[in-house]
C-alpha cells in the first residue's frame, strides 16, 4: 500500500484539493532544495562546460561568464533566486546546450515516452500473460515461467541489451537498430526494458491471482459454473490488480532508470541520455529541472493512484464517510 | 532494489503457495552462497593467479588448461579476476544493504510515528525517491564524494534507503493497527515503551528476508554503476567492472564478459532463492 | 574551382570524366531514395560497365565505373556532441558534421597546402598582419542569403564578440585586431602583432561561414547550422545524431575535392552509438556504411572482411601523451620526471593496447604535423638503468615491500586523473600497462577516473601529478594551446603547468617560417628533454567502411569529407 493518510476526513472537495496542493508544493520545494544542496556539494567547474568541449578561455572572458550567470553570487542569494524562478517555472538556461532548460527536456521526453510507453504495454502483456496461465498451477510451465523471470530479474539490464542486439539484429537481421524513428527500431530497446518489468509484474500478479483464487469467492464462482478463464480474467484479475497498482511508483523508476542504460546501450535519445550528461558535465540548471520535474510526475502519479483505490476498492470508499 | 523490495512487500507470510524453487528448500541455493563465502574469505583456494598480473603473451587467449575463463586484452587471467572479485562485489553488497537498512528504518518509523504534517511530506519525500531511479541517485553519490569501492558501497546503499523505508513504515502501520497494540494502549503503557517493545522489533522482523533478497539487488546495481564508467577503480576486479570492461571484446573474446555475467547471475539467484526459502520458512514458524 | 591537383591522394576517387557525364546528364534523384533500383541507375544513363554491375558482379568491380548519384550513407559515431554551432564548440564531432554544411574561406589539402574555396585568392603581407581575401562571386547560403564580404566579417565580429562566448573557434583567430568588408568581394584581416597560423584556422569548420540571416533572427544556434555547404542539416538530435541532405544547387566545391558541383550522396545520417559492439555489428551487419573509432581488437577482422576495409589517417598535432604536473609532488623534480619516461618501452605496450592498430608516439607532435623534428626520437627511450639512477640522484632510494621507491618515508606515488567518458577504453587498457611496467622502476601509479566536471575541478585545483589529452590540428601552433602558461587550468589544457616555453612559443607565433621552423625544432626537444610530456601514441582517425563507400576525401586535419563520396550500387 502506498503510504497516504486514508484515514483523513474528507468533508469538502475544496479542503482536499487545497490540502494536496500544499503537500505538492512542499515537495517540490524539498526535492529542489535538496538537489540545490547536492549539486552545489559536488566538484566541477560550469565555466568549463560552458565554453566548450576545448577549454582555452581567457581570465576576463571566464569572470564574463561567472557574472553572467550568477555564479559569483553568494550561495543564499543564488538559492532563493534559483527556487523563485522554478516555482514560477523557468528552471533557466543549460550550460551545456544553452538552451532554455524547458526545451531540452520537451526535445528528449518524445523519444523516452515513445520507448516508455512501448516497453510499458509490452511489460504489461508479458506480465500478465505469464500470470494468467501459470497462476496456482504447479507444473513445468510455472516452473520454467518463474525461472525465467528470476533469471532476468538477476541480469545487468545493459548486458542483456547487448546480448539481444548482438543475436537479433546482428546475428539473426531481424530488428534494425539503425533506421532512424521507425518503429522496426524500436523493437529490441523496448524488449529490453521491458523484460525485467515484466518478470517483475509477473511475479507481482501471479501472487495477487493465487491470492484471490484461494478466497472463498472464487469457489462460490466456480460453483455457479463459470469457468476457469472468465473467472481469472473477470473476477481474479481484478484483485491482483489492484495489488499490482502499488508498484505504479517503482515501475515508474524502473522505466525511467532502465531507459538511462538502454538508451546508451541502443544510441537512442532521451531523457536518459541528458540525465546522465548533465550529472557529468555538472549542468547545474538541467539537472535541478530533471529532479523537478520528475519529483512533480511521481506525486502526482500518486496521487492520482490514491483517487483511483477509491474507486477500484470499495473497502476504501467505505472506510471514507 | 526497489522492484526486489516490492516483490516482499506483497509476499504475506499467510500466502501459501510455494514456487517450484522452493521445494529443494535452502539446500540447493546455499551451496554456491557457501562457495561464494569462501571466495570472499580466501580467494588463494580458487586461484593461485593474481588478478592484476599482465601476461602480454597471453592476450585475449580463450578459456583452456591454463586459464579456465581465459584471459583478457592485457593477458590477465579472467577467472582469478572473477574470484578476487567476488570479495569486493558482495562486500560492497552487503554494506549497501546494511547502510539502506539502517536509513530505512530510520526513516521509515518517522513517516509511521511523526507529527502527521512531517509525516504526511516524509511519505511523499519517500515516494518521491521510490520514483527517481537509484541509479541516478547512486551517480550523485559518487560524483559528489567521488569513486572508490566505499564510496560506490555508500552510493548504492543510500540510494536504496527509500525502499526499505516504505517496507518499514507500512510494516509498523500494520503493527500500530494490530490488536495487541491497542491493547498495551488500554493497558495505558507509554508511547516510547510501546514503539521500543512492540513497534519496532515487529515491524523489522521481515527486513532480515528482505536485505538477502536487496544484497543481490545491490550487487547489480554496484556493477551498473562501473557501466556507465563511475564504478571502481581500475585495475581492481569488481564483478561489474569485469562486465564492463569484457563488453568491446563481445564478439572477439566472448569469454571476458560471458563467464563473469554468468557467475554474476548464479550467485544474485542463488542469494534470491535463499531469501525466498528464508521467508518461507520465517512463515512457516510464524504460522505454528 | 581552380584547386591543385593531387592525384595520389585520391586512389579511389572517382575519374572526373564520368563525373561530368553524370552532373550535365543527369536528373538528380529525390532526395533521401536510396539508389538500390534498376530503374534509376537505368535513367542516370550509366556506361555499359554499369550494366555488368547491376548483373551481379562484385561491388570491387563496380568500383571502376565512376561515381553514382544518390543514396544515403549512414556513419555511426562513437561521441556525440552537446552543440551543433561549430563556432562555439571545440567538439570535434561538431567539426566532423559541419564540415559538410559550412564553407571555409580556404581550404587546406591533406599535404597541408592552402586551396581556394570561398576565398578564389588571398595574399598576406610580409610581416603577416592583413591578409586580404577575394570572395568567389554567385555563392548563396542554403537560406538564399548571399554569401559576400559582409557576411564573412558578420561572422567573425560575431566570433569576437564576447556574448557569443566563443572559445576555440575565438582561439583559432589569435590576436585579431579588426576585419572589415571594403567591398562586397573583399575581406581584410588586420593584426597588430604578426599571426601566421590564421589560414590553416580558416580551413577549420569551427571559422566556417554561417548565414549572417540566420544568425541575426536564431534564439539560439546551439541546436542547427545554416552554412553553404554541399549539405544541409534537417536535423540535430542530442543524444541520437544528425541528418544531412544534399544541396541541388551547390557549385562550389574546396579547392582540394576531386570534382566540383553538387556531391553524390543525396542524404548523410551521423548516428551516435557509443558502444563499441553495437557501433561495430551495425557495419559488419551492413545497417550501416561507416564508423568511426574501429575497436582494435577488431582491426585486424575488420580488415579482412572481403566487404569491408579500415582507413586510417594519422592525426596532426599534439599526440597521445601523459602530461606530467611540474609545478607539485614527485614530478616538480625533473629527474624523477626523467626517470618516469625512462622507465616505460613504449612500443611493445601499445602494440598490445591497440593490437598493432597504431603507431608507437616518437615525439610530442605527430609526424604529420608541419614542422615535426624526426631528430627528436633518438632522444630518449626505454632505459631501466637510466631511471633507476636518476630516482637514486633524486632521493628515492628506498624501496618499500611492494616494490615501491620511498623517500623519507614517502613513497613515489603518482595520480593519473582523466575522464572516464572521454578516455576509450584502448586508452585505459594502455594506461593499466603503463602502471605496471612503471611499478618495475619504483613507481607507484594511481588511476583516478573522474567524470566531466570533477576533472576541471580537480586540475584546476592542481590536485594531480598526470593528465593527458591529444589535440588535432596540423600547425605546431597547437603547442602554444598546450604548453603557455597563459592556458594552465582552468584557462586551458596546459596539464604540464610549464612556464618556460612562453617566448619562444609567442615569437613562433609570427615568426616568418624559416625561423619559425626553429623555433618550433628547439620546443620539440625541450618537451621532451625536460620530460614535460610522455607521448605515446599517434592518435589516428579509423574508419571503418563498407566497400560499397568510395570517394572518401581527407582534409589536413585528418578528418573524412564526404562531398566525393559515392555508394556503389
């Protein structure tokens, strides 16, 4: 269960909105001032990536530069003008790419959504998929099923990526890597990122599936006559679910983590790939604006998923006068 | 660690359908933790090789009689590599492990027991973090206290804090909400006595399960870390860095990186299945 | 386009008879098509010997029909670059792109002669401060905006300008006074002191002429170039690569290329692919056409390939070196200085870093570099003796249990810091047989990888004892770049922290060539004299190509042109 104070008395919606208004802005607010620590703790010069790879720059032109972007400002000072200008939005110019933060992270989402949203709808089938057939059955399939999905959980990701390039697109020519946006070259990435999500939902489900088979409703149904599919698929799968919904949160992560090494591995853009050039180069304003805006996309996801429990469980609506 | 975590934190003691895996019970997985302890303790009984020995004359010479993995691009024997490694790699493992365990249940009692304003932020702090790849958290780590294999055991375990953080605080809700804990209430004991007595030895009982099943996960994000190239240091064998290092030799010198992954790969599933089999039979006292 | 002509260099270039064929004949095929088909070899009205290609003879057989229009070539890179602008970046992959979209007032060959291009003639007085260059009339931006002499001083008052935050393109231009546009096909460039290496900057991509249009209305130039080159660039994606398509009315080739005119390839994709493996398989798998960076391990594989072929152009400059720091720690004493480059046998060890692939560093500059002293390599070399007894002078005379020189307690340990994103893993393979042949004299050598930002901080902070870095660029000028105190870090890549080179770097600067020569010889032998630097390898430009890809060119810098390259069917 993601932690959220359930037992809070809701009288009027203005008051929860309100309520969880607050609680976003103090997060972002941590998650910025926590980032602004961390970076301003770490070594590394801007003004060396600020002019650009070769490095031969003048005492002038180097204090020029500091100015121009306050960095010779005290820390205070730095901070509250940093934290002024993100709650309103403008997370300023990368260093490295001077551009307007807002820009580079729009540029490199549409291909990280693209192989995110992929890899999600094929960790999901796979997921449920294995569940579904191999849920409270003992037999070769489970066994071979869960073995699989341990072996993959117990693989370096970016190993694995290398191996199914080198077999199917190398060995065997049957995915191109090379090829631009299409979506032949979106296959073996989104495999790759997806199978660890997916031994992992599997894993997730099928524990949910049993869970609810062994209750006494499941018998009740089965009684009635229903069979052994409509009652996995309609009433079953319902229950795991909803426990499949707490992971929202670390799929989310997986997504975006596994994407850092996939797309190295795959030579894609993405989010992934300016995260990791930013922390190297120590792109101060890209960074903070990552953290930021990954910080708001995961309160919100959970927020979002409190309101959906509502919904999908009726225990919870009950429990909320 | 966060996907191992989430596996646990759905796994009930009261479900009760073992997996296939778990029927040789805690015999078939200790055998290669067994040997993998004695790798750690006295690596000089696998090897007589020294794992930084250059042998120019032996580059990139696949697996034989004389080097059993082989060697790679500076002649170096990779199966003495592998056996050095495994000291570092389940050392830093293991202190991850401890360091994200004893942060978790720090902060997970405060987002459980703090004032519900502290509390309400400390819980979306920790979702926050579950959110962020630890990946990138580990990165941060490392670039700001710089590399070495303390620093990359640090990086790994602070960036898994938020998982077990979770783990703890809905384990002491359900502790809070259990009967017995009412009942202390009514018998009027103080608050500290009931969160010291009760709280915590109860809500942090399924972490032992948990960190054996977290110290595989740790291992691999240890060596993701000498992926991207901010690992340890070379020339030191770690099991990622051999991994690393062997992946420009895929095709020429398969062996430099296969034989590392696939130890790699024995040993996180060996450690999972012992976790596993551990919970189970954890669950099987508590049932009795 | 009036160039001379060399034509060794251009073995597998196309013959310029069939070329002219195909330019007055033939309708262009559209754009981004690749040319697989009968049909449109049919209308490109190839000689008869096409035909015998298309019935299936090897592609080694086509080869000698002459080029063919169209197609596109895809390179995989194994870097990629933040900023597209070549005149605010240094990134050499920003160069190797831009080349093929921005024009140079001259052009330089790969023997180092100057060519027109943009510029049909220049001259330079006798003391080497106006150069004055004559445009060549008719060229357009691919804006249509037209390229005059207006333009070219837009462009590097643009340069000057601080705002820009140029920093080696700005470099490059050294200590310009003004440049002015008496009339609209004249450029005159003014210094106050002399500068002699101002052409060979000019050949660069990084002072390629940009559409002044473009620049004036651009936010930002970071993410595309709008030049006159012989492509265009459609698109720049961080993280991915870049697209380039042909120009149709380009008509103003470098004096240096084999043929004048609109290039073959109707499209180029850069594809970044920074793993080795997958860089590689996508070549072997033929997904794609070309690489950079072959992985030595697989030079030799490659070579062999009856469908593949490496080329491999030494680079000029300042090769492969481990930079030591005199100004702190063990290596302030030039003996132990002395004893460290000693101590290594450089050859056997990068033999076996870079399986033969490349040649053994003999001298701070490269061999392809102007004014390169080959005297210098009989100067110093391994000498285990030689070492030892210089460390025994200096003090180390102990040795601890390890095998360690201590002295007075502390041991001779030296700190090796790099980036870990921009040094290959060939580099470090080299670096780890270097610690362990050094570990033989005494030394212990530490590696101390870092990312970006903590190697600036750390060699600014001078907390080293050894950095390296190669620079690319055939005149010796570079050295001043690497070895002038006014570029110690963080001003610079002068990893050494030497002072004492100033003068004669400054005076070589505009020095009429005979004394330049001289100058540049009496560096040379100081660097590695007072053991400065350790150079050890000759860095090369390795691409790896389908023998599909003909009519590479080369320019002085070592880089591949792609303006004569054609795709045999």
């Amino acid at each position: 269960m993601p932690g959220s104070p359930r037992s809070r008395t809701a009288p009027a919606g203005l008051v929860v909105a309100l309520q969880r208004l607050g609680v976003i802005l103090s997060v972002l607010w941590a998650a910025a001032t926590i980032a602004f620590v961390a970076i301003k703790a770490i070594p590394g010069d801007p003004v060396a990536i600020l002019t650009g790879g070769e490095n031969v720059v003048d005492a002038a032109e180097r204090a020029a530069l500091v100015a121009r972007y306050g960095l010779d400002q005290p820390l205070a000072v730095q901070y509250a003008r940093y934290v002024a200008h993100a709650l309103a939005g403008d997370f300023g110019q990368s260093y490295q790419y001077r551009l307007p933060v807002i820009t580079v992270i729009a540029e490199a989402a549409g291909p990280t959504l693209q192989l995110a949203g992929a890899a999600m709808v094929l960790a999901l089938g796979l997921g449920l998929a294995s569940a579904l057939v191999s849920a409270g059955r003992r037999g070769w399939l489970r066994g071979v099923l869960s073995g699989l999905e341990l072996v993959v959980l117990s693989t370096p990701v970016y190993w694995f990526g290398l191996l199914l390039i080198v077999l199917f697109s190398f060995t065997l020519g049957w995915f191109p890597i090379i090829g631009g946006d299409g979506i032949p070259a979106l296959v073996l990435p989104a495999v790759a990122l997806s199978l660890p999500l997916a031994a992992l939902l599997a894993q997730v489900l099928r524990d949910g599936l049993e869970e609810a088979l062994a209750q006494p409703f499941a018998l009740t149904i089965r009684m009635r006559g229903v069979g052994e599919a409509a009652l996995r698929l309609r009433h079953a799968l319902r229950h795991a679910a909803l426990a499949a919904s707490t992971l929202a949160g670390t799929l989310f992560a997986g997504v975006l983590g596994g994407s850092i090494l996939t797309e190295t591995v795959f030579g894609r853009s993405g989010i992934g790939q300016i995260t990791i050039q930013a922390i190297r180069t120590r792109d101060m304003p890209l960074l903070l604006g990552l953290v930021m805006l990954s910080a708001l996309a995961s309160v919100l996801i959970n927020l979002s998923l409190d309101a959906l429990y509502r919904r999908i469980d009726p225990r919870l609506r009950r429990a909320a006068p | 660690m966060t996907d191992m975590l989430a596996i646990i934190d759905r796994l009930r003691p009261d479900r009760g359908s073992p997996a296939p895996w778990h029927r040789p019970g805690l015999l078939v997985p200790l055998v290669p933790v067994l040997l993998l302890a004695v790798a750690t303790a006295a690596p000089g009984l696998f090897t007589g090789l020294a794992p930084d020995a250059i042998d120019t004359d032996a580059i990139l010479a696949p697996p034989g009689p004389a080097h059993g993995f082989g060697t790679d691009q500076l002649g170096r024997d990779v199966f003495a590599r592998v056996v050095h490694g495994t000291s570092l790699s389940l050392t830093i493992g293991l202190g991850a492990t401890l360091v994200a365990c004893a942060g978790g249940v720090l902060l997970g009692l405060a987002a459980a027991l703090a004032p519900p304003v502290v509390r309400a932020i400390l819980v979306r702090l920790i979702d926050v973090f579950l959110a962020f790849p630890e990946i990138l958290l580990a990165l941060l780590v490392i670039v700001a206290l710089g590399r070495g294999p303390a620093n990359t055991l640090l990086a790994v375990g602070l960036s898994s804090i938020a998982g077990y953080a979770r783990l703890v605080r809905s384990q002491v809700l359900q502790v809070v909400r259990s009967g017995y804990v009412e009942h202390a209430v009514a018998l009027g004991e103080p608050r500290r006595t009931i969160i010291l007595r009760h709280v915590i030895p109860n809500a942090t009982r399924p972490l032992v399960v948990v960190a054996t099943i977290g110290l595989g996960h740790a291992v691999l994000t240890a060596s993701a870390l000498s992926f991207i190239g901010l690992g340890v240091v070379p020339p030191v064998a770690e099991w990622g860095a051999l991994l690393a290092d062997g992946r420009n030799y895929l095709d020429t010198a398969p062996w430099i990186s296969v034989l590392p992954a696939t130890v790699v790969a024995v040993s996180v599933i060996a450690i999972t299945i012992l976790g596993r089999g551990l919970q189970d039979l954890l669950a099987g006292s508590d049932g009795s | 386009m009036i160039g001379p002509h060399r034509s060794q260099l251009r073995a597998e270039g196309p013959r310029r008879t069939a070329m002219t064929n195909l330019r007055d004949d033939a309708p262009h095929p559209a754009p981004g098509r690749p040319l697989r088909r009968p049909a449109i070899l049919g209308r490109l009205g190839m000689l008869a010997a096409a035909a015998v290609c298309l019935l299936g003879a090897a592609a080694r057989d086509c080869r000698a029909d002459g080029p063919v229009q169209g197609g596109t070539l895809t390179v995989g890179l194994a870097s990629d670059t933040a900023i597209i602008d070549p005149s605010i970046t240094g990134s050499s992959i920003t160069a190797l792109i831009t080349r093929h979209v921005v024009d140079s007032l001259v052009g330089q060959a790969e023997d180092k002669s100057f060519t027109p291009w943009l510029a049909e003639r220049w001259e330079v007085n006798a003391d080497n401060t106006v150069y004055t260059f004559h445009l060549r009339r008719g060229v357009t931006f691919s804006d249509g905006t037209r390229l005059d002499a207006e333009a070219v001083a837009f462009n590097i008052n643009r340069i000057l300008d601080p705002k820009t935050t140029s920093s080696y393109a700005k470099s490059l231009l050294g200590p310009l006074d003004t440049v002015a546009a008496p009339d609209p096909d004249t450029v005159v460039f003014r210094y106050k002191q002399p500068f002699v290496p101002l052409l060979q900057g000019l050949s660069l991509p990084y002072l390629g002429i940009q559409s002044p249009t473009y620049l004036r209305d651009a936010r930002s130039t970071t993410n595309t170039v709008v030049g006159s080159g012989p492509f265009i660039l459609e698109r720049y994606v961080k993280g991915s690569g870049s697209q380039l398509v042909r120009r149709k009315d380009y008509a103003w080739g470098p004096g240096f290329a084999a043929h004048t005119g609109p290039a073959y390839l109707d499209a180029i994709a850069f594809r970044y692919l920074p793993e080795a493996a997958v860089r590689l398989g996508a070549l072997t798998s033929g997904q794609i056409q070309a690489i950079d960076e072959v992985p030595p391990a697989n030079f030799r594989a490659v070579q062999a390939d009856p469908r593949l072929r490496v080329v491999t152009r030494e680079n000029p400059g300042v090769n492969w070196s481990l930079f030591l720091n005199t100004s702190r720690g063990p290596f302030a004493d030039i003996r132990v200085r002395q004893a460290f480059q000693s101590a290594i046998d450089i050859p056997p060890l990068v033999k076996v870093a870079f399986f033969g692939s490349l040649k053994p560093a003999d001298n701070i500059l490269g061999p392809a570099t102007l004014h390169y002293d080959p005297a210098v390599a009989h100067s110093w070399g391994f000498d285990p003796q030689r070492a030892a007894r210089l460390l025994d002078e200096a003090g180390w005379t102990r040795t601890d249990p390890e095998g360690i020189r201590t002295k007075a307690g502390a041991r001779l340990a030296v700190r090796f810091v790099y980036d870990v994103a921009f040094s290959g893993a060939d580099n470090l393979t080299l670096v780890q047989a270097v610690q362990y042949a050094v570990k033989k004299a005494g030394f212990d050598l530490q590696l101390d990888p870092l990312d970006a930002g903590g190697f600036t901080a750390r060699t600014a902070a001078n907390d080293y004892d050894m950095a390296s870095i190669y620079y690319v660029r055939p005149e010796p000028d570079i050295l001043r770049t690497v070895f002038h105190a006014a570029y110690i870090p963080p001003n610079g890549a002068n990893f050494s922290r030497v002072t004492a080179l100033d003068a004669a770097l400054t005076q070589a600067v505009g020095a009429p060539d005979a004394v330049r020569g001289g100058l540049y010889r009496q560096v040379q032998a100081e660097i590695i004299g007072s053991a400065y630097a350790v150079p050890l390898y000759v860095p090369a430009f390795q691409l790896g190509a389908s023998k599909r890809l003909n009519g590479i060119s080369w320019t002085a810098n070592a880089k591949p042109s792609f303006y004569d390259a054609w795709l045999a069917p």
